[in-house]
C-alpha cells in the first residue's frame, strides 16, 4: 500500500500546482491532497481535484472519485466519469500533453468509444462496486449529457465488478431496463445496448428476469431504427429464448438487408431448437452474410446431424467470410482442428471475426491453442490469450498465467486481464 502512494505521489507531483517544498519523509502528500480536495466545499477547487486524478489515473482514486459521479456541478460529474474511465482502461488516455514544449494536445476520454472497443479495452483490476453503483445512479441524471455518458461508462466497467456478477445483474437489470422506456432515442439507444453489454449471456448466469429481458423486446417496436436493430441484437447477446418468436417474425417481414440480417444472427446466437429448420434454408442463401449467420446459428444449436450439410456448403464456397464461419461450425459440431480459425487471426479483414469465434470454441479446448501460444507474432499470442480469458474456462489459467512474463508487454498485459477474469470466474478474488 506505502508503494502505491508514493507512485501515486510521483505522478501527482508532475500535476499539481507548485507548492512549498515538502519534508521528504512525506512523499504521499500531494495525493492525498488532491483526494482531500474532493470534499471541497469549492466546485473550482474539486473540478481540478478531479482533472488531476483523471490524469494520474491511479486505481487508489476510484473510490474517492465516486462520490462526484454525482456531484451538483455537472462539469465536475463528466470529468469524474472520465477519471473512472480511465482507471480501468487497459492503455490510460493522457488527457493532456505538451508537443515540443509548445503546443498543447487534448485526448478526451469518452465512454461511448471504450463501451464500443468492448472489454479487451479493460485493464485486469476489478471495479469497485461503488464506482458501479456511482455510475447508475449519474445515468438518472436530469442532464442528457452526464446521464448517457454515466450509462456507457457503466456498461463499458460492469464487464469486471468487483463485488460479484451475480449481485451486479440483480440490482442492475431494472435500473437499465427502466431507461429503455425514456423519451430521449439517444438513452433508449444506449440503454438497450448496455443491457445487451452487461447482460450477455455466460455459462454461469441465472435466468433472466423476465422483466429485463421483455424490455428489450419492447424495444423491437421502437419508432428509432438504431434502437429497433440494437434491441435485436441484445436478445441475441442474452440469449433470451422468449424473443425468439418475434425475431422469427420480424425475418420473415424483412426477409433482406440490414433488419433482415440483424434478426437473422440474433436467432443464431439464441441457437433455439426451433430456428433450426431456418438456418438449414439459409444455407443456400444468396446472401453472403445471411449464409455466415446460418452456419453459426447450426453450431450453437448443437445439432451434429447437420454437419454434412455445412462440409458441403462450406466446400462450395468461395467467400472468405461464410468460410471462416463454416470453419466455426466444424470446430463446434464436428471437433474438427482449431487451427481453422486460429491461423486466421493473421488475416486482418477476418481478424475480428476469428477471435469472436476463438472465444466461443475456447471453452474445454485450451490445449489446441498451444502452437498460437508460441507463435513469433506477439499480436497473435496477445489475441489468444485475450480470447481464453474472455472465454472464462478456469481450466486456461494454467497457460495464461505464465504468459505473465511473457517477453513482449502486449501479451504480458493481455495475460494480466486473462488471468484476472479467470479469477472472477473461479470465484477468487482478483490480483
């Protein structure tokens, strides 16, 4: 703990204004200074507090920083927002720097950027339940601004909570769904996305609520398109299997182009029994994306009676894309090698698309991913890594957890987070 606060000290020092010169056996001054400030009955005096532990992005500050999520000033709550951003980022945004001694350069840290990137771009400590708490109640806020961004900010930090996923989805699920009912399209947006984010299904969650789960339904009625596709697209990430009806009929309205496409994969991610004999038709689909999506929903339905239909569908094509996803298929249904997806990560158009499916087949497959982990191309060994901690099998933390020390910084951080998560899973409490 001393060492945390003389490193906090360090970074600090460079920050604040100048002050009289301290003893030197009071190297952890200035930041408690600045916590101090916090509580300042003076907004001045607290929205520089708060500029100042933004910058340092010291983990130490997240608690304090909490309590100005909801701060009167709302200047004070979107800098506070940012600061708690930025502690958890895996790669902390400088805010401000000097280019040649001159010119001033402004990095903003935004919640909607970091909710986008997903949760790789999360470091490996866990969030306190108090930021979390913090940030739900600052998405109440009358102000549209500090409201949305308090929302993205949870959705991006509630991937880690440091007090249990259990009791996170418990309190949260109304809270967000609650929002979906709000007049503003831009926090209904956001809302449903945050419920697709925080909600998406692992292995070891309970059923949703199905309030929570039938807001997200409401919302396949909403009069904003982005709201309406979005709302598909968290019940296919929740896997609610009470949607599966109204995604069926909204695909069959459709039939083509983008709604068509985003209920078509929100069937195949809740995999259900009976969308089966739809992804079997979709197969000879003239769309590329349409025949993609069939193939994966076959594989997350389990039905291994229709491997023979994706070998042969998969022999037949030619696009790069429905190819990888076949590849998926095989790897889920047949057991075939991994390496049909995992070499693909090299690929840097079907990049986001391989590492999507790694996550998924990881689960009681660590040992085929041994050649990737000793690839030469550190990014390669880095995007494994990251898959088999965002998979959440325990059984990875025997591989991972040396790549700790892995001589490039990519991996070695990757394995941090990796090893963190593995962690949350098993129950322990985080590094």
């Amino acid at each position: 703990m001393k060492n945390n606060h003389r490193r906090a000290a360090v970074a600090l020092a460079l920050l604040l204004p100048a002050r009289p010169a301290l003893p030197a056996s009071s190297p952890q001054v200035p930041f408690e200074q600045a916590s101090a400030d916090l509580a300042s009955p003076d907004a001045g005096t607290r929205f520089r507090a708060v500029q100042l532990l933004k910058q340092a992005a010291y983990p130490e500050a997240a608690v304090p920083l909490a309590a100005l999520v909801t701060d009167p000033q709302d200047s004070i709550q979107l800098e506070a927002i940012a600061a708690e951003l930025n502690i958890f980022l895996a790669e902390p945004i400088v805010p401000k720097k000097r280019v040649a001694f001159v010119v001033e350069v402004r990095n903003a840290v935004r919640a909607e950027p970091a909710f986008a990137a997903g949760p790789s771009v999360l470091g490996a400590r866990p969030v306190p339940v108090e930021v979390l708490t913090a940030l739900r109640t600052a998405a109440r806020d009358e102000n549209p601004r500090v409201a949305i961004e308090a929302l993205y900010a949870f959705g991006a930090l509630a991937a880690q909570p440091g007090g249990g996923r259990r009791d996170l989805l418990r309190a949260a699920g109304p809270d967000i769904a609650a929002f979906i009912g709000s007049s503003d399209p831009a926090m209904r947006y956001a809302a449903v996305r945050v419920l697709g984010r925080v909600f998406a299904k692992r292995a070891q969650d309970e059923p949703i609520e199905t309030s929570v789960g039938d807001a997200a339904i409401t919302a396949l009625n909403d009069t904003d398109r982005a709201v309406r596709t979005a709302a598909m697209q968290t019940l296919g990430a929740m896997r609610y299997e009470r949607g599966v009806q109204a995604l069926t009929d909204l695909f069959a309205f459709y039939g083509s182009g983008e709604p068509a496409e985003a209920s078509l994969d929100a069937l195949a991610h809740i995999a259900h029994a009976t969308s089966v004999p739809l992804f079997i038709t979709q197969l000879a689909s003239k769309s590329t994306v349409h025949r993609g999506i069939a193939m994966e929903g076959l594989a997350r339905a389990g039905d291994a009676s229709q491997l023979q239909a994706i070998q042969t569908a998969v022999d037949k094509e030619r696009d790069a894309g429905v190819a990888l996803a076949g590849a998926f298929a095989l790897v889920r249904l047949g057991n075939a090698s991994t390496d049909q997806v995992a070499d693909l990560l090299s690929r840097p158009r079907l990049h986001d698309q391989a590492k999507r499916y790694l996550i998924e087949i990881a689960p009681g497959r660590t040992a085929a991913f041994s050649r990737q982990l000793l690839d030469s191309d550190p990014q390669i060994r880095a995007d494994v890594v990251d898959a088999l901690g965002l998979a959440g099998d325990p059984a990875a933390m025997a591989v991972v957890e040396p790549l700790m020390s892995d001589r490039d910084p990519l991996v070695a951080r990757a394995a941090e987070r990796a090893v963190a998560r593995l962690r949350a899973v098993q129950g322990k409490p985080g590094s």
